[in-house]
C-alpha cells in the first residue's frame, strides 16, 4: 500500500462527518496516487460503504458527493435517499441532496463515483468531471466547482464509525456521582435498610424485561456479588429447571455469609423476542404486572395463560405485583434495536403505564461500549458517546434520561472494584425509589378511595 496523505483538511473532513454522525473518514483511493483509472477506483472502493467521494480543482474548488450503497460495476442505478452532492464555501458545506433518489449512484464499470447523470468524477477514467445540473441532483454548477472539469486530484474515502478510542470526553460529568468505598458503603446501606411504604409488603418486587442476552442474569449475579463479598454465579435461584422454554423466574438477593434476605426481588421474563408468535406476548406481561403469576410459572409460547393453571392468583395482593418495571438493554447494539423489539417495549410501557408501575432502563455492558470506560469506569458519564446511547435508549423506550441507569457487571479479576459497585447499587437504590412512588401513588388512591366512603 502506497502512502496516501489526505488533501482533503481536518476542518473539511469534521465538516462533513458532521453531517453524518459519529464517524470519521478513512481515505480508500486517491486518483494521484492510484491513477485516474476506472479500474483503479473499483479495485479500491467496491462493496465499500458508507462514501464520501471528492473532486479537486486547480481553481481551489472541492466538491463531491456522498453514498450509502456500495460500488459495484453492474451497470445499475442504486437507490440512496440519503445520498448528496456537496461543495465547499470555505469552511462551509453546501449540500444538493438527492431530488430522485432511485438514481442516486450509477454503477458503471468504465469511471470512478458517478452519481446519477449529474456529477461523474474521473469520467471514463481520465482527469475529468462530468457535471450536468439539469439532472437528478439540482446544483449550482459555477458554486460547485466554478466550471472547471479538469480534475488535480480524486480521493473517496470510507465513512466509518468512530473507534470509541477516539470519542472524546466532556470536561465534566453531566451526572455527579462520588466514587468512593463510602458512598459504596451508603447506598448499600440504604438498600439493606429499606422498607417498603407499606406494610403488607415486605419485598420491592422488580420485573427485568429484555432480548435474551442482554446481560440480565449477569447483573442479578453482579448485584448479588456485591453483597455477599464475592463473585457468586448462583442465579437459577428458586426453580430447577433449566429449560429453554420461557419461564418467570425470580430471585432474592442476599447479604453476607449467612444469606440474609434483602428486600429487593428481581423477577426475570425471559425469552423477549423481537418476533410476534414467539416469546412472551403481551398478555403474559400483563399477567405478572398485576401479580397473577406464580414464581417458576412455565409458559407455553403456543396457548394463552390460563387461569385455571395450579398456582394462578386470581385475586393478587399488593405484594404479588409488580411494583418497578425495569427494562435491561445492551449498550452496544441500542442503535440498531429492530422495529419490532421496540414496538413490543412500546406495548409494554403502555400497559406499565395503564397500571401506574414506574419504568427504569438499566443499558449493561457500557464497558464493551465504550472504551473510554473500559478503561476506566468513572468516565461513564463523562463519555459523549455512552451519554448518547443513553438518549437513543430514552428515546426508543419512551423513558426520560433521569431513568436511565449504566452499570457493568461483576467480574472476578476486579473483585474489589468499588466503582463498578456503585453503579450497580445505584441501579437498585433507583429500583427502589421508583417503588417508593408506586406505594405512594397506591396508598393516594385508597385514602382517595376511603374519603369517598
Ligand atoms: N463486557 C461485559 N459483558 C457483559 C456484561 N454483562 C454481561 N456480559 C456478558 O454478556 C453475556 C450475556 O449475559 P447473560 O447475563 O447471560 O444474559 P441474559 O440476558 O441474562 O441472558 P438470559 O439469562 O439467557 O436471559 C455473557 O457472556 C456475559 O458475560 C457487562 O457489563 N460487560
Ligand atoms: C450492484 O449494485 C446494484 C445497485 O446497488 C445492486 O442492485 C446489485 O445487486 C449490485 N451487484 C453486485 C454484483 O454487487
Ligand atoms: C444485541 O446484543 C445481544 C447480546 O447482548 C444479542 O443477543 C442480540 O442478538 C444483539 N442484537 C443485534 C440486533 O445484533
Ligand atoms: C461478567 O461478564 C464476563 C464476561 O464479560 C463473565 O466472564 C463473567 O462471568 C460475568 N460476571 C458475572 C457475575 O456474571
Ligand atoms: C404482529 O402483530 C401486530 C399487532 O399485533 C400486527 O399488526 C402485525 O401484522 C404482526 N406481524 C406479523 C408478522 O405477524
Ligand atoms: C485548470 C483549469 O481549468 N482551471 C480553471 C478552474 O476554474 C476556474 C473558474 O473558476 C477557471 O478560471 C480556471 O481556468
């Protein structure tokens, strides 16, 4: 591989990325280095994507265009709504976006990008540009590239997304947390000594609701190795059964040695798919949040509950139900959650709210994220990229940012990480807090309900 400088500036190249996300551009041909060849072009880029591709002018112009779909040399249209034409007024881009997006990019074997009939760079393999603005991207062409068709360099580069190593940080964290042994020590505390609101209940009652994999049996194991002191991987707590079929487990968590119970139980779905026919429906979910369900209730995907079942509650009490519905979601894959996983957590979030049941989203594995945080926990809300995958979870859950906690799991090499404690515990206190206001919105409507007596 030849070496291959850049001509296109760091302020250009940010102009465009800005454009475009959290990227940065990676240099794939350069006309002067390769040749103005077509075959030199699709020897580099082809099956290449996301695009940037750019023209130079002797008289300063740079201008180009940008494309989702990959080069190839077929002879096709492709079809790229998000595809456009671009030049440079100093600092700043000029966009012609795409006005007919079915031939937004032509795949022709004898040039270089050639997009639509409007702007073809390196046209049939020689130093020139071919520029028509009558065609499928309106453009100024003397703003473009001031009518000058005689290329002095031809670069594309690859848009790609940013390696975490090159996020940067804020200056300072946008939530405060102390990372200490004593605020570890409080917030253990505070879970050790909480009492629900009300009486008759002795348990916060906590559903997990999460895609398979997500992590969900990691923190239970996490959260449960915090106090016990060490790493535990007890998890199947309660039901023997390791079956695949979907089943609602729950686990308490406890403290010390001797196993003392706290007062958190964390019940666990399973199986949430993105399918419709397969995993729990939302009537399964419905059933839990009111308390009907037994722990270890095995459900059959293919039949509907039934209420007949051994161990149905027909009439649940307070602390059968579900008092805090918590969403666990992987960091790493948030963006590209498919449609119908966030439709079914739409659904769900509806019938929580029907049932006045606050929502919390625990987002595991910040550390696979984001290697600012791997390095280093306490960056995890000083990382612009963790802070945006927080809001990209808000925004497909539907829950607002204040709800959204990050934790990572336990593991046994950092077996007296105090930080990874606290983000863990601080996920549970939250838990909590959100139950709290469940017993206080539960005790409002029956004094409600005992004034109109
Ligand atoms: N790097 C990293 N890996 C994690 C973290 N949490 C979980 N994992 C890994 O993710 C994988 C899945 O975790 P599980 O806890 O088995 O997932 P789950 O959602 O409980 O799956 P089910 O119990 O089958 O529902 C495991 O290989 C874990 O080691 C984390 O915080 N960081
Ligand atoms: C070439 O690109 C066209 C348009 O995107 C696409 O339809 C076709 O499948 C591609 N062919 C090959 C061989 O990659
Ligand atoms: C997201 O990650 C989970 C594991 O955390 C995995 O099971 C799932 O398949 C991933 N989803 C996608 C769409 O890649
Ligand atoms: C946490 O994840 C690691 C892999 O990333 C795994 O080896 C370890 O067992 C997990 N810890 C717990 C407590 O589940
Ligand atoms: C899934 O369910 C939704 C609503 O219940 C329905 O509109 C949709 O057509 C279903 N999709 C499939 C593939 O069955
Ligand atoms: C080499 C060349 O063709 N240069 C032309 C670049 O475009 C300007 C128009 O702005 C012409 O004046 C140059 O002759």
């Amino acid at each position: 591989q030849p070496i291959m400088n850049s001509k296109l500036s760091e302020n250009h190249q940010k102009e465009i990325c800005s454009q475009l996300g959290h990227v940065h551009l990676k240099l794939l041909y350069k006309a002067t280095v390769h040749g103005y060849t077509a075959s030199a072009f699709h020897q580099q880029c082809d099956s290449l994507s996301p695009t940037v591709s750019v023209g130079y002018n002797v008289s300063g112009y740079i201008f180009g265009g940008y494309t989702r779909q990959p080069f190839n040399q077929s002879g096709q249209y492709a079809n790229d709504d998000r595809a456009f034409l671009f030049t440079f007024e100093g600092r700043k881009l000029i966009k012609y976006p795409v006005a007919n997006a079915a031939y937004a990019v032509r795949m022709m074997n004898n040039c270089g990008p050639y997009f639509g009939e409007s702007l073809v760079l390196v046209h049939t393999g020689k130093p020139i540009v071919y520029s028509n603005a009558a065609s499928y991207y309106p453009f100024n062409a003397a703003q473009m590239h001031g009518n000058d068709l005689n290329l002095i360099d031809c670069e594309v580069y690859q848009v790609l997304a940013l390696t975490v190593t090159e996020v940067t940080k804020f200056e300072d964290p946008w939530r405060t947390v102390t990372w200490n042994l004593e605020h570890k020590l409080e917030l253990m505390n505070y879970i050790e000594n909480y009492k629900p609101l009300i009486s008759s209940v002795s348990q916060a009652r906590i559903l997990l609701i999460g895609p398979v994999g997500v992590g969900k049996s990691s923190f239970f194991n996490s959260v449960n190795s915090v106090f016990r002191g060490h790493v535990t991987n007890q998890a199947m707590s309660g039901c023997s059964s390791t079956s695949l079929t979907t089943q609602f487990r729950t686990y308490s968590l406890k403290a010390g040695r001797e196993g003392r119970l706290l007062p958190v139980t964390l019940c666990d779905t399973m199986g949430l798919e993105s399918s419709n026919d397969t995993g729990l429906d939302i009537e399964d979910i419905t059933s839990i949040l009111k308390g009907h369900l037994p722990d270890c209730y095995q459900f059959n995907p293919a039949a509907p509950l039934d209420p007949e079942a051994s161990g149905y509650r027909k009439s649940p009490s307070l602390k059968d139900k579900i008092h805090c519905v918590t969403y666990v979601l992987d960091a790493c894959n948030i963006s590209i959650m498919p449609t119908k996983m966030e439709e079914k957590l739409s659904a769900i979030r509806k019938k929580a709210n029907h049932l006045r049941i606050p929502q919390l989203v625990v987002l595991t594995k910040v550390d696979a994220a984001c290697s600012l945080v791997k390095e280093d926990l306490t960056n995890v809300y000083q990382s612009i990229y963790i802070k945006e995958i927080m809001q990209q979870a808000s925004t497909k859950v539907g829950i607002p940012l204040s709800c959204i906690v990050p934790v990572r799991n336990y593991t046994e090499t950092l077996d007296l990480d105090v930080n990874c404690d606290i983000l863990l515990l601080s996920a549970i206190t939250q838990m909590l807090r959100s139950a709290d206001n469940f017993y206080d919105d539960f005790s409002d409507q029956l004094s409600a309900l005992q004034t109109r007596e």
